[in-house]
C-alpha cells in the first residue's frame, strides 16, 4: 500500500486576503476533492504520487497546479476575481456542483446578487433577498421576518459570525439588522439539518462578517432616502492584522422633526418633538499569528428607538397650567466574539469561540401636569409607566474539523449557553394631589444552561453514494428541570451520470425556547422565554426527498418535497398580553402542535450576463391547541398554497446593470365573523341620529378567511462609474412598480353608513404601499 500524505492550507482572495468559504479543491486524476471550511481551511489526504490540483470558486479565476506529493504539504492558495460576464472562466469545478452536494434544502447567497437586486426605499437587505426563495415567506407586506417551511421567526437559528441574534429587524420589521456592506457570505438552511447546528425548529441562517483587507486600505458607502452608510477596511498591520468597521444611521427623525413640530404648532400651539431612528455598527480584528494560528474578534450592536417629547402651555380659570408627556420605546441587539483558530495538524483543525448575545425591549411613558392651586401654590402631578424584558447569553465553545481522507469530512465539538431571561418588569408610579403610588411587578429572572456536544461525518461509499450522518446531544436546565434530548441527522446523495442526484434527508430539531408573540400589534413586544415543567420545549422532525441537476454548466434545477411536524407550540390565550403581569406567563398561553408539508422547486442561472431564479413552492400549513379554535385544526396564518418568486439581473456591460423581481402569494389566512346578531340588552346607544342595539359577531372558525393574492413587481437600474478615486453608482429604483393594493390588513366596514345587521357589510381592506420610487448614491474607494 502506498504511502499517504495530507495537502493542507487557506485559500483566500488575491486582492484583500478575504478567505474563501466553500472553495473547491479538486483532484483531476482521481475525480473527486474537497472544499474549504467555514474559516478557508482545506485538507486533502492522498497516495504519494503527482496530482493535478485545481482551485475554484465561483466569481474567481480557477488555478491548476501540478504537484508532487512526496510529504505532508502546506499550500495557501490566492485566487483572483474575474470579470462576472466572462462565463466560461467562472464555471465552478464539479465538486462545487448541486448534486455533489450531501446536503439539501440549503442556498447560499452573493453578496453581489443582493446589491444588484432592486430593494424597498433604496435599502439593500440580506432578509428582503432570502424572502424571495422558495419554502420562505415574510410574513406581511414589506416585513424582514422569516417563515420557513411553516414555522415561526421564532424557529429560525439566525447567527452573525456564529452568535445568536434574537431579533433580526429595523423599522418595525420592515429592514433587518444586517448591513450588506459589512457581510462576506450567507447560507440558509431549511431542512436536513448538519449535527453541528441546534435549537432551532425551522431554519438557520449563517451570516459571516468580512475579515478586512489585508493588504489595502478601502471604503465604501451610500447616501439613500432613509439612511447613509459607511465601511472601512484595511490593514493594521499589513499581510497580519486587519480590520473592518461598517456603521449606518437613518435619518427620518432628523427630517421629520421640524414638519411634526411646526404641523403640532398650528394645531394647537404644543411644543413637539417627535421622531424615530435606528442604527447598527459592526466591527471586526483579523489577526494571523502564522499559517496555523489566527485570532478574529467581532462585534455589533444597533438599536431602534421612537420617542415623543410633548408639552402643552394653556391658562385655566386664569391659572397657568403645563401638561408634559414624553414616550419612548427603544428594541436592539449587543453581540460580540472572541474566535481562535488553530491548525493542530494538517488533518485536524480546531476553532475555540467565546460569545456574548443580548437583546432587549423597553418602554418608557410618562405624564406630567404643573397647575396652580387656590392658595397660589404650584402643584406637580406626575404618572410614570415603565416595562422592559430581554435574554442575555454567555456562550463558550470548541469545534473541530477532522479530514482523515477524502471519503471523510468529521466534524465534532462541545459547548455551553448560559442564558439569563428577563421575562418582563413592570412599574407604574403615580403622584396626584396627595394620592402616591410606586408599584413594582416584575417575573423573576430565570438563569439556565443549555449544553451540547455534536458529531457528524459527510463520508462516501463507492462513487455514488455520500452520506452526512451525525448526533446532537443537548441538556437544558432551567430553575429545578433539566430536559434532555438526543436529535439524529442524516443527509444523503445518490449519483445519476454525472451531472443529477437524488437526495434525501431526515432531521429531529429541540429549541429550548419559547417567543410570546402578541398578535394584536405591530410593535416588537414579543418576550424570550424558557421551557418549563407546564411549557415543555418544542420538538420538530422533518423528512425531505429531492432531485438536482446541472444543466448545461450554467443552471442549477432542484424539486424538493418535505413534511414536518412541529410539537408544544404555543400562543396567548385569549385577552392575554404581555402587558398583564398578574400572573405567570405559563397561566397565558396554550399548548399545541402544528404541521407543514409541501414542494419546492428552484431554478437558478448563477453567472455570465442574464443571471438569476424562478422558485416556486407549493405548501400547507396547519395548527391544532386544544382549547383554541374549539380543538378543531386551523390554517397557520401564513400557510399560504402557492408562491412564486422571478429574479432576473441583466448586466450587458461594466457601467449598468438592471435587476427585475416580481412575485406572486396566495393570501394569508383571517379571522373574520360571517354574520351579527341582535343582543338583547336593556342598554341603548346612539350614533349619528340611529338608535341601535350592541351586537354579536358570530366567528365559525380561526383563520377562516383568505385575503386576496398577493403580487408585486420591483425594478432596479445601477449605473457604475470608474473615477480617479474608485467607482460611484446611482442606483434607482421602484417598489410594487404597477401599484398593487395588497391587503395589509381586513376588516368588515359598512356601506351605508349604518353599523347594524349584515346586509350593509362588506369586506374592506388597508394597502400599506403604493408604488415607492427610490434613488441612492453609493461609492467604493
């Protein structure tokens, strides 16, 4: 038997010294390779003999090396970015083709595709772009949540350079916190779940942050409608250390404020100030100690807050008098980490992370009122009411990546999640005339350990055949409970020619944690909470089968089918909010369970100067809670039976570039009464001259109505500019292009005028966007 020796190293960008994720490493004589991990290590062990080697990534200029393999060999490979309309030169290597792959049900996302595309109010949004795939819906007009395969936002494992983010949205959920400037890769994950991910029902959304430039200095921004932004990169030290900072900030506030405040002074003569913002900051260090050690520290923090500052100077009864009232309402995310990568042999490469997640909600409103009593004394009158809730995590963890040959890609690490829940804390203070009051209910705080311990191999048998196949253990112990969970995963692939596969996947998924979501409005109120003895944890098991096919080089074909089953989800009872602290959170909602099956297709043209995809999913969706809905199954709200997505960019040349996004949606699902009744009642009221009686509305079941289809069309034209100092684009664009009335929301309104019987009724509906222009300028250097 011959001699074996392992070819080993980082594969980066020519240019800045990015490493590259996913990069193929393909042996010609053999037929077969690997792919660089998440950090752009490779590792390849062969027969001593001579091999040509060929390194690709998509959007870079291929590499072929001849190499004689004699000895364990380090080898950092550079590849070059290349002109996108030039196909053949950017064709991926066949390791890096659809039905090579183990895994299903996973996309990954260019950052390129995502600025190009045409986006809401000028804003690029990673989330905006994810939304258009198929098996993902964003819950509502102009959203940033993420409903995948039926379940809730709450399901998704959102990770920003491998930390938790619990809340992904700006604006009241209509932009994410995810800056496209600051972001080197994505990839969404909707079934067939690798053992190295957990807590999570639905999805996982990886988002990795870029390194910085090593070698040169370089910036980037945009002046937008809304909002402006800025990143800088470069080198600390160079071909060592490097960093990158990329802020955003917007502006409404600013212009708003003088128009709210001179429109209140015409009213009535009130002193107002009002306005709503957001920003986010990210930054990162990039250290490389030596080829087999390197140290990377990240971080972001952004926050939303609307505030109101109102007073009001009037006399009465010949006395001085001031009313001041001032709210605010502040929502936002503080995530950091501390990464080491160490290369501990050429087979066997380790990455120890210590992390810091935090999310918080606030709401502060207060009143108060300075009079004159009879005696000529002033007299203060106050009111304050104050909530806040949030989740705090520690996280301590080690990964490994073991490559003992090709037909074996091990991974394996442990890890510990200390989590703090501050379920919600109430305080009203009062002081009027002599009568004060403080007033304090608060949840107790709930501290809790989730750990775990992973393992998974994606090996081959044969030629054919390739199988992921792993354990996740986990151990959650909140207060006096410990829940306990092994969860198998299995991927597999099986070969037809060379250029098709069949695919199947089976995934059991525990999240330990729960999101109170209020229904009933728009704010982001929603509270973190842990599983309990009366609210055990959510438990999910999804089987998908699929196809894959390389067309042509070029096109990319998969049609996925899948069922899951969700179980010990949860929902408000009714007339429960978050704002009710008189009893435990467990005493408010219902337990129940939920299932969601359906078909997936996806055809996707990556390169050359008509790029682009169609997806289209066919899907169901349902809930079942006991004592809701008289125990009788329901639609999800979002279930939706048909969605249709078309993506186009076209770039005929280097100065422009024109992108088309047009998507269709069966409605989402209502609750509305079909009839009114008569209450007899000895209580009368009138309205405008009628005299009528209170009514009933009789509702059959929940969601029992279906909102009109939903449709849009968005255009997007960038124009590029080489200038002495780099490159400007004017990008334009335009929102739901032909004016579509989408329902935003529905409700009966009357015909007539009159609010009595049924036979004046009719359905009305609140569109939220007409068409929406949008110009921004932007600018690399």
């Amino acid at each position: 038997m011959a001699q074996k020796y392992t070819l080993s190293g980082y594969i980066s960008d020519s240019t800045s010294g990015e490493q590259l994720l996913g990069a193929s490493v393909y042996i010609s004589e053999l037929k077969d390779g690997t792919a660089s991990n998440l950090y752009g290590f490779y590792s390849i062990t062969l027969p001593a003999g001579k091999y040509n080697v060929v390194y690709s990534y998509v959007g870079y200029k291929s590499k072929q090396l001849t190499i004689n393999l004699s000895e364990n060999t380090s080898l950092n490979m550079e590849l070059g970015s290349v002109n996108v309309l030039n196909e053949v030169e950017i064709t991926a290597e066949r390791s890096n083709q659809i039905q090579e792959k183990t895994q299903m049900s996973t996309i990954s996302i260019s950052m390129d595709k995502v600025k190009t595309l045409p986006s809401f109010m000028g804003e690029q949004d990673v989330i905006k772009t994810l939304q258009l795939l198929p098996g993902v819906q964003s819950g509502g007009e102009g959203g940033s949540g993420l409903y995948v395969r039926g379940g809730g936002p709450d399901q998704n494992l959102i990770l920003l350079d491998g930390v938790p983010v619990y809340n992904a949205s700006h604006l009241f959920g209509f932009f994410s916190v995810f800056n496209a400037d600051a972001i080197n890769s994505v990839e969404l994950m909707k079934g067939g779940f690798p053992a190295r991910y957990g807590g999570r029902l639905s999805s996982v959304l990886d988002i990795r942050m870029k390194e910085g430039n090593l070698n040169e200095f370089h910036g980037e921004g945009s002046i937008g409608i809304i909002s402006s932004k800025l990143s800088l990169e470069g080198p600390i030290i160079k071909g060592k250390t490097s960093f990158i900072v990329s802020g955003r900030r917007t502006y409404i506030d600013i212009l708003s404020r003088p128009l709210i405040k001179a429109a209140a002074q015409q009213q009535g003569g009130s002193d107002v100030v009002a306005g709503y913002y957001f920003y986010d900051l990210n930054g990162k260090i990039n250290h490389k100690f030596s080829d087999r050690s390197r140290l990377f520290l990240s971080a972001y923090t952004g926050d939303d807050k609307f505030y109101a500052d109102i007073k009001e100077e009037y006399e009465l009864d010949g006395k001085p008098n001031e009313d001041h009232v001032e709210a605010d309402l502040t929502w936002g995310n503080k995530i950091a980490a501390l990464r080491w990568n160490y290369m501990i042999s050429p087979k066997l490469f380790s990455n120890a992370t210590l992390t810091y997640s935090r999310y918080k909600f606030s709401t502060d409103a207060g009143y108060t009122q300075k009079t004159t009593n009879d005696q000529g004394d002033a007299v203060e009158n106050s009111f304050l009411q104050t909530f806040y809730s949030g989740i705090d995590d520690i996280t301590a963890k080690v990964d490994f990546d073991y490559m003992p040959s090709p037909n074996h890609f091990i991974k394996f690490g442990v890890g510990d999640i200390y989590h703090t829940f501050s379920p919600g804390a109430s305080q009203t203070r009062l002081d009027f005339d002599e009568f004060e009051l403080d007033s304090t209910i608060k949840s107790n705080t709930i501290y809790a350990h989730e750990a775990y311990a992973y393992i998974e191999d994606d090996f081959k048998i044969g030629h054919r055949l390739k199988i992921n196949a792993g354990l996740y253990a986990t151990a959650f112990n909140p207060k006096d409970t410990t829940f306990y969970s092994v969860q198998p995963r299995i991927a597999a692939r099986f070969l037809i020619g060379q250029k098709a596969s069949i695919k199947a996947s089976y995934a059991e998924m525990m999240q330990p944690l729960h999101l109170l979501t209020n229904p009933t409005i728009g704010l982001p109120t929603d509270l973190w909470l842990p599983a309990t003895t009366k609210v055990p944890v959510e438990y999910s098991r999804q089987i998908a089968v699929g196809f894959a096919q390389t067309i042509a080089e070029d096109y990319e074909l998969s049609i996925e089918g899948y069922y899951k089953t969700m179980d010990n989800l949860i929902e408000y009872k009714d007339g429960q909010s978050f704002q009710v602290q008189d009893e435990s959170w467990e005493e408010k909602v219902e337990l129940g369970r939920g299932w969601s099956y359906g078909m997936e297709l996806f055809f996707e043209k990556k390169v050359g100067k008509v790029s682009g995809w169609i997806g289209y999913t066919l899907s169901w969706t349902e809930r079942q809670f006991d004592k809701i809905n008289f125990g009788e199954v329901f639609p999800y709200k979002y279930d939706r039976r048909h969605d249709i997505s078309f993506v186009l960019t076209y770039k005929p040349n280097e100065d422009w570039d024109i992108g088309v996004v047009w998507v269709y949606g069966t409605g989402n699902a209502y609750t509305l009464g079909l009839e009114r009744y008569w209450q007899y009642t000895t209580q009368i009221h009138e309205f405008e001259g009628e005299i009528w009686l209170p009514e009933i509305e009789h509702v059959e079941s929940r969601n029992n109505f279906r909102a009109p289809a939903y449709h849009r069309l968005d255009l997007g034209l960038n124009m590029h500019k080489e200038t002495r100092w780099g490159q400007r684009t004017w990008s334009l664009g335009l929102y739901n292009a032909y004016s579509r009335q989408n329902p935003f929301y529905i409700y009966w309104g009357y015909s007539d005028g009159l609010i009595s019987g049924n036979s004046n009724r009719e359905l009305k509906q609140v569109a939220l966007f007409p068409v929406i222009p949008s110009i921004s300028y932007s600018f690399k250097f």
